[in-house]
C-alpha cells in the first residue's frame, strides 16, 4: 500500500501543479468562474474521499446512513427547515458539533476512516441549503449517492440536479432506489426496478449504477434482537438475515465499503479530478477560440470599415461634382454674355461709346456680370454648407461604427477580453465625439472660400484680401473688358479703325473666352482639391482613432495564442494521468 501511496502523492502533487498553472492562465484573462472551478478541484485533491448523499426530502438519505451504520445516528423523517447538512467523519471518540453552519458526527467507527459521508437535507428544501450543497458539497464529492424514493417517479428537478452534478461537475453517480419495502410482490419490484433504470438510461443517455435499498428493512433487521450474526467486510454484528436480505443494503455496503476500499478511492478521486481538469482544459480553450474569433471577426469589421470610409469620402468628392458643375454652368453662362456684350460693343458705330472706358464697365457689370457673380456667391455658400454636413457625416458614421460594435457585444461583468474591448472602443469612440464637436465650420468654410478666393485672383490678377469673391470677380472682369476692348480706343480716330474692328473684336471675345474658361478650370479644380483635403484630415483623424483598437486587438491575439498553446500542454499532461492510472 506504502508504494501505491506514494505514486498517486505523486500525481496529486503533479496534477496540483498543472492546476495551478492552469489557474493563472485563467486568472490572467479573468474568467472568474473557471477559476473558482479549478480551485475546488486543486482542494478536492486533498481532503478525504467524500461521499454525498443528495436526493430530494424525505426519500431517506439520513435512513438510509442509519441503516449503513446499524445506528439511528442522524434523526430520521425530521421537517425540512430543521433539517441540516450533516458531515460523518471517524474520531477515537464520539463528539458532535457545529461549524460554518454544519453539523459534524465524529464517531468511532472504523469502516469511516479515509472517508466522508455528507448526508444533505433535500435539495428541494431552503434555496440557502440548495445553494450550499449545489456550490459547496457537489463540487467536492468524489461520488455523489443520488437518493430516489420508490413512491413516485423521478422528478424534473431532480433531472436538472442530477445533470447539474454528472455534466456541469463529471461527478460519479450511484443511484439508490430506496423505500422498495412498500412494493408488494417481486415482480412489481423488479418492473420498478427496470423502469427506473430505463428512465434515467433515456434521460441521461448511461446505464445507470442503481442499488435498490430498503433503509427501513435495513435498520430493522440490524436493530431486531432475534438476529443472528451476520460477519462480512459490509457489517459486523447481529441481523435478521430474511430482512437483511430483502433490504438489499448487503449490496450498497459491499460496493461502498468493499470495492471502495483504500486504492479505488484515491484512483477514483485522482480520476474525477482529472476529467474534471481536462473538461474545464477544454471550456477553457473554447472560450479562447470564442474570444479569437471576436478578435478576427472585428478586425474583418475594422477592415471593412476601413473600405468603406474611402468610399464614403470618394462619394462626397463625386457629389460635391453637383456644385461645381453649377459653377461651371454659371459661368458659361457668364461666358457666353460677355462674349456676345463684346460682340456688340467692338462696332465701328460704337466708336464713340468705347472711348468711355468706366461707361463700358458699368454696362458690363449690370449686362453681364452682376447677376453671375450674385448666383456664384450663393452656390459656393451653398457648397460650403454641404461640405461642412459632408464632414460631420464621415465622423459620424465612425462614431456610429464604434456604437454597433460595442452593442453587438457588450460587456458582462467587471473585467476580462470583453469588458476592456467595450471600454476602449468606448474612450475612442468619446474622443471621436470630441473630435467631431472641434469640426469648425469657419476654418472648414474658410479653407473651401480661401480656396476659391485664390484661384480667382491667380486667374484674374487681382488682389482679393477680404473682398466677397463675387465682387471680387465683377471688378476683376470689368477691368479685363476695359482693358481688352480698349486697344480699340486709340484706333477709334483712325480712320482705318472699321478695317481693323473685326479683328479686334475677334481677339477680345477670344481673350475673353479663354479667361473665363481658365478661371472655371482653375475654380473647380482648387475647390475639388481643397475639399479633397479637407476630407483626408477628417479621414486621418478617423483612422488614427483606430490605431489603439488595432494594438489591442494584436495584443489580445498573442496573448490568447500564447494561452491556448500553455493550455494545450497542460492537458497533454493530464491525459497522460488519465491513461496511466
Ligand atoms: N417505507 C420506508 N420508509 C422509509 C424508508 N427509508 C426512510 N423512510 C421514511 O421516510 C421518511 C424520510 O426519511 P429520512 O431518512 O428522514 O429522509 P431524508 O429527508 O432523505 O433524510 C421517514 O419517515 C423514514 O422513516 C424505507 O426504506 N422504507
Ligand atoms: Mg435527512
């Protein structure tokens, strides 16, 4: 036994290594119920082999412990709001009391020694009471007695228990059918028998491990004066063999005491921890996985994101095509006037009228200019309005970005990948808002203006300084007819002048022409590009507020892919337990 011991100190040393590394892997991505999970088995592995009897009220746990003893030691058929988790432990003498709310027996009863026996009251009983058998007794069984009374079917929370210890927490589960004295014949006994095993096989998919019991027939047997003595590794004493027999109590003590003996139950123990390791190895690698494939889907997302910014601003470029194209049709328009205004000025009958250069320019400013220029000021107020809305419109559709994420997975709990994810898009998502309320719409405007100011004075030749552009350009083009159709002035006295007229009309309305057409060339392409602009600083603004999402996101990535790899060796080496035990 000494070696035996010894090899399995062995495991349970190693396998509580192995937890603890387990535990700080997880602690570090925080997943507070894993934690509290692995703790309890790293603990488990320590105590003694505990046995649980669960099962609801009144369907004779506490009977049937009695009977396993041959001693009322635990009151019997007692209320439930009386009843109370009681802990039966071997002591040289006998001794009872209470602690953290528990009742503990110590009793000097050597067939106790190495183990627990927890008796439960129902699990149907006070929630306090369910809460601390679900929380504190199941996870530290290393076999739960699940006790069903003959007198009626299972139950569904006895179901949802049940699954609670076998598949949340891979406990060992034996099943005691008790109370079978109250079934008249055997061949009832045996359908009740068969049709409770073929209940819990349907529900739980396992054969299950049932000992029909009777705890009264038990008691009674072991209790009853008359009996003879009974010797076998279950019980030492006098007992009624008839009833014993009938109690089928020989079997449950056989298997309790007997096949449970010393080796079986610290291989029993190592083995449940083990499996309980490896499925919570294995929880804990699929939520790794689940929180790479959040990373990679909201990169995706990022991405797309990132496409679509560039198509939104190239789609604004695209629209603010409407307003230039105005412009440019005013100013056709504007075009086509003076040259006609030209055409009819440079006229040998004019003669007289071109000598009076500021009469010239009026007309030309009320005949042609005056209206254009008025219609241009309001389309490019009109444009900078549109430009200013176009702006705001890209930083919200990226705040708007930040908000779906964050809605699309919210954050539970105080801490871990999904909380800090929440908080960062967050901050970035307020610090956009900022950003977007500092959008000036003067500089903006200013910058879209100015834009336009300069192409107007490097076409034109005029200083503007402060002046409205349309003024700008009424006095700028009234100078230029003064100047193109005043070479005609000095010819005017000569008398060859109606020889000369034709060809001076023609190269004014050609000079003319060729300014205005500069001048729209000039206007739509400095307006386009410093709209361009414009929008790339506001698009620069957006991404750079992405670059903290990306860093955490390759943080996050390197630190799950570190983890998943750490906890892929540690159950390497708790399968390799389970296969050598
Ligand atoms: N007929 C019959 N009654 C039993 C048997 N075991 C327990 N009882 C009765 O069922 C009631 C509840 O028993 P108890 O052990 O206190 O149930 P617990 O609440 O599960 O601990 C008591 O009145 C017992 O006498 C049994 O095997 N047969
Ligand atoms: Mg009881």
């Amino acid at each position: 036994m000494q070696i035996v011991n010894e090899r399995y100190s062995k495991i349970i040393l190693e396998e509580k290594a192995l937890l603890e590394l387990l535990s700080s892997e997880v602690r570090a991505l925080s997943y507070e119920g894993f934690e509290k999970k692995i703790k309890a088995v790293g603990e488990n592995l320590e105590n003694l082999f505990s046995i649980v009897f669960i099962g609801e009220f009144s369907t004779g746990k506490s009977s049937i412990i009695n009977a396993l003893l041959g001693e009322r030691i635990l009151p019997e058929g007692i209320t439930p709001t009386t009843d109370r988790i009681t802990i039966l432990r071997y002591g040289d003498v006998r001794e009872e009391h209470d602690e953290n709310g528990n009742h503990y027996i110590s009793i000097p009863e050597e067939r106790l020694k190495g183990v627990f026996i927890v008796d439960t009251p129902g699990t149907n009983v006070t929630l306090e009471q369910h809460e601390q058998i679900t929380h504190q007794f199941i996870p530290r069984a290393d076999i739960v007695f699940f006790v069903i009374g003959a007198e009626r079917a299972v139950t569904g929370s006895e179901v949802r228990l049940i699954r609670f210890i076998k598949e949340d927490w891979l406990k060992n589960v034996v099943f005691l059918l008790n109370k079978i004295d109250i079934v008249g014949s055997a061949e009832e006994l045996k359908g009740l028998i068969d049709y409770s095993a073929g209940e819990l096989e349907r529900i739980f998919n396992i054969k299950p491990f049932l000992i029909p019991v009777s705890a009264k027939l038990a008691i009674q047997s072991k209790e009853s004066g008359s009996g003879v003595a009974i010797e076998r590794e279950g019980f030492q004493g006098t007992a009624s063999p008839e009833l014993y027999s009938r109690s089928g109590m020989e079997r449950l003590e056989e298997y309790m005491f007997k096949t449970l003996g010393e080796e079986e139950r610290i291989r029993m123990k190592i083995k449940g921890s083990t499996e309980l390791s490896l499925s919570l190895c294995a929880e804990t690698q699929k939520t790794l996985e689940g929180h790479l494939n959040k990373i990679s889907a909201d990169k995706e997302r990022l991405g797309n994101f990132e496409t679509r910014l560039e198509g939104m601003k190239e789609e604004v470029l695209e629209n603010s095509k409407q307003f230039t194209e105005k412009i440019r049709s005013r100013l056709l328009e504007f075009k086509a006037r003076g040259i006609e205004f030209i055409d009819e000025l440079i006229r040998f009958e004019n003669v007289i009228k071109l000598i009076r250069k500021d009469r010239v320019a009026r007309e030309f400013e009320s005949k042609v200019s005056l209206q254009t220029v008025k219609e241009l000021e309001k389309d490019l107020d009109a444009m900078v309005a549109w430009a200013e809305r176009s702006s705001r419109t890209l930083m919200d559709s990226a705040i708007d970005f930040y908000r779906a994420s964050i809605q699309q997975e919210p954050a539970k709990g105080g801490t871990g990948f999904s909380y800090d994810r929440t908080r960062l898009i967050d901050t970035v998502r307020s610090e956009l808002e900022a950003k977007r309320k500092q959008i000036d719409p003067a500089t903006l405007g200013g910058n879209l203006v100015d834009s336009a100011r300069g192409a107007v004075a490097g076409v034109l030749g005029v200083q503007i300084g402060s002046l409205a552009i349309g003024a700008a350009v009424v006095s700028a083009f009234s100078s230029l007819i003064v100047d193109i159709t005043g070479i005609v002035t000095a010819i005017a006295i000569m008398a060859t002048a109606f020889v000369i007229l034709p060809k001076k009309r023609r190269d004014a309305m050609k000079e003319f022409g060729t300014k205005v057409d500069t001048l729209i060339e000039e206007l739509i392409s400095s307006v386009g590009s410093q709209l361009e602009r414009d929008l790339d600083t506001i698009k620069m603004q957006i991404l750079d507020s992405l670059i903290p999402l990306k860093n955490f996101y390759k943080a996050q990535q390197k630190k799950l892919f570190e983890s998943k790899k750490t906890i892929e060796g540690i159950e390497e080496k708790f399968a390799q337990i389970k296969n050598n035990l």
